[in-house]
C-alpha cells in the first residue's frame, strides 16, 4: 500500500519530508484562547469579534483561509504550549502624545509568519483536491433531473444539457458547464432569487413574474454580476491561486505585454530556442525538451510505454496525471511501482523493476488513481504538461480539451509546521 501523501511539490533538485492527517466533521468550534464554543457557519462573525474584544486578537485576510475551522484548530494546540508572542506581530495603539484613550496592546497573526503560510496554503489545496472530486463526480453523473429556470421543460441528463439549453434559448450564460461545481446549491440559489421575483443581475424585486421577465429582458440582465462574490463558490477558477479570484487571474492573462515586431526587417531563420523547459524521463536522468522523444526512449529503454498504457486503460487526463505523480514518488521515495519493495539506491530498484518485469506492469489502480496525486510530486514536471497530446491520441475519449489545469505553488521552504505533530492532525 502507498505511504502518506506528499503536502508539497518537490522541486528535481530538493526533497522534503511527507505528514499525514485526518479531518473533524464536528459544526462546532472552540475559542483559540478560552473554551467559548461557537458554531462554524453561523457564529464566524461573532467569534472573530470575540477574539478582538476579549482577547485583542487578530487574525488577518481570513476571508482567504479555506478551512477555517482547521485553521483554528490548529493554532489553539499550537498556543496550549506557546505563548501568542512566539506567532503574533504586537500592535500597540494610543502611543502618541495627543492620543486619547488608554494605550492596549494588540496581536496580530497573519502570513508573514512561514508557519502561518504554509498553513493556508496546505489548506488551499486540501479544498482544491475536494472541489476536484465533486466536479468530477458531477461530469459523470447521469441521474441528474432538473427544470428549466425559465421554462416548464426537463432535463434527464448530464447537467451541461440543462446549460446548454437556457444559454441557446433563453440567451442565460454562466460559462461553461465544465468550469462550475456545486451545481444543484447553484442552481437552487438562482431558483430562490426568480420565485422571490428577484433579478439575477441587479437583485431588484418585482411585484410579478411577467414584470420580472420583462425587466431582465429590455436590460439584458439574463446573466450573473460577476462582481458578486455569492457565485465565487461554483467556479473552480477560484479555487486555483490562494488569495486569487478569476477576476484577479483575467486580470493577469489580460496585461501580458504585447511585443513590436516587424515582419520585414527582423530574420526568423536561423533563430533557435534555448534553454526551453525539458521534460524528464519517470525512471533516470534522461532529458529531451521534445516531449515524444522522451516517451519513446522510456518505452525502448525501459519498456515502459506510456502510449500504450493509456490507451489500453483508457486513461483520461486526470488519471494519467495522477499516475506520472505516482510513479514520480514511489522512484524518489526509491520504492518499486508495483511491489513496494524499497531499495537503497535507484539502481538497485531499477534492476529489480527490470529482473521482475516490473517495468511492464502497474499496481492495482486503486493504489495510483487517488486525490494525493492529483498535485505535481515535482513542482518543475514538464511531462504533465503534454499529457494530453501524447502521440495525438484521437481514440482517447476521456481526454478533454478544457481539462482544469491545477495551478501549483512554488516550493515553500522547510518550517517547523511540517514536523510538527498538530500539523498532521490538523492538514490534509
């Protein structure tokens, strides 16, 4: 059986230690600093002021935090043996001559502190692989049943039909039906707003339907604002970056600089790239910026044949990413793929896998196919990339163009949360 997951992506040249951890399902939270207990939904607002009035404690940027209640139980068994100085800038207020009032002293925990950062960013995609897995689940589901918004006609089949037909017929778009998730919790949230008489756009309520209807129509308000944060929930883009909506991604996309050129004067000939990202052979330190070149010397040198196994399984994108990621560990963890019998050096696997024809074979997909994997085990995997255009397969219909590309973070540097004991009860 596979070991505990990797947290972070390792960079071809660094390593790190892995951790493990479990969830707590309870609604309820208790203060970081006293044993006042708060519901995890409907008391966060009350908490946080709690925390400010009581105990002049700040936590910064929380609307970034994914799993709040993790975070905070994480940081109250961090404090039972620390005190909030060891993790907290001290702000103090009312210094100044003129200032009126008496002078208190504040605690802030933000991230600045690594500790604090990689705590939120382990959380981040905690709820990244989770989003993953539902808007797969939802892809495949064919037992969806849904009525139209605007219209008495039903649908019994994969929720993109229902999209598709409020977009082509009722002129409605929310994107591509691919990019959403959570979709019956959005759709029922739309359904609430119409039968409050409510727009979807501007939120105005109307005396009656036929009134709504008209209104939406002549302002052509049959669409969602993209500024409401409501609807961030059921987009996966927002899950991509920590601290980034797709407002801030657009924005990124939409400035890249556009570069002069002149057609006439500039001479392309003889011009050739370098130092380009190379991809790097699964099993040694073979190299080739071409990625086909790279796939066929792994089939001719080790008689692995990537080709042949998708297409024999019929991996779609996200199962060949995960097995890449799985078979990138077992060799740095220098474990064998299928065995897990583990060695003392590359070689020494590399001759097992060889004499027991364990180049040829793969582990029982249960052991790969898992949603550890579904992040880079190396951060700087140039194979991924080109996952999808190996040996332009057309006959692989689970590979699909507008595959969610996982945005990865760059490596953080060793802290004492990945060794501590808190943190692998805590994170995922």
């Amino acid at each position: 059986m596979a070991e505990a997951p990797l947290l972070e992506t390792l960079s071809f040249t660094t390593s790190i230690n892995t951790a493990s951890a479990t969830k707590d399902t309870e609604p309820q939270m208790s203060c970081l600093l006293c044993d006042q207990v708060y519901e995890v939904d409907e008391d966060k607002e009350e908490f946080l002021k709690h925390l400010v009035t009581e105990h002049k404690f700040v936590i910064a940027d929380v609307k970034l935090i994914s799993d709040f209640k993790r975070y905070i139980g994480y940081w109250k068994m961090r404090l039972q043996n620390h005190p909030v100085t060891d993790f907290c800038t001290a702000i103090d207020t009312n210094t100044g001559e003129k200032d009126i009032g008496p002078k208190e002293q504040y605690y802030l925990l933000c991230d600045v502190l690594p500790e604090d950062k990689l705590l939120r960013e382990c959380l981040q995609k905690d709820k990244l692989v989770s989003v993953l897995e539902t808007q797969q689940k939802e892809r495949e589901d064919t037992d969806f049943c849904r009525m139209c918004l605007f219209c008495k006609e039903e649908f019994h089949s994969n929720r993109a039909t229902l999209f598709n037909h409020m977009n082509t017929e009722h002129n409605f778009n929310v994107g591509l039906p691919d990019n959403l998730v959570y979709t019956n919790e959005f759709l029922d949230i739309l359904q609430e707003k119409l039968s409050r008489l409510q727009c979807l756009y501007c939120e105005r309520t109307f005396r009656d339907r036929p009134t709504l209807k008209e209104h939406m129509r002549k302002k052509q308000h049959k669409r969602l604002k993209a500024s409401n944060p409501t609807y961030d929930k059921f987009y996966v883009v927002n899950y991509l970056e920590l601290g980034k909506n797709w407002e801030i991604i657009e924005a990124e996309v939409d400035t890249e600089p556009d570069y002069p050129t002149d057609s006439d004067n500039d001479d392309w000939s003889e011009w050739q790239e370098e130092g380009g990202a190379k991809a790097v052979c699964l099993f040694c330190e073979q190299t080739d910026a071409v990625t086909d070149k790279l796939i066929e010397h792994m089939k001719k040198v080790h008689s692995f044949d990537l080709h042949s196994i998708k297409q024999s399984m019929n991996l779609n994108f996200y199962q060949q990413v995960k097995l890449v990621n799985y078979i990138r560990r077992q060799m740095h963890q220098i474990s064998c793929l299928v065995c897990q019998e583990k060695f003392d050096s590359k070689g020494a696997l590399i001759d097992h896998m060889t004499s027991k024809d364990h180049m040829t074979q793969l582990p029982d997909q249960s052991i790969w196919d898992q949603p550890q994997y579904y992040f880079p085990t190396y951060e700087d995997d140039s194979l991924l990339f080109s996952l999808g255009d190996v040996a332009d397969d057309d006959t692989d219909s689970g590979c699909h163009d507008d595959s969610v590309v996982i945005a990865e973070d760059t490596l953080v540097s060793s802290t004492t949360l990945k060794e501590s004991d808190i943190f692998k009860q805590q994170t995922a």
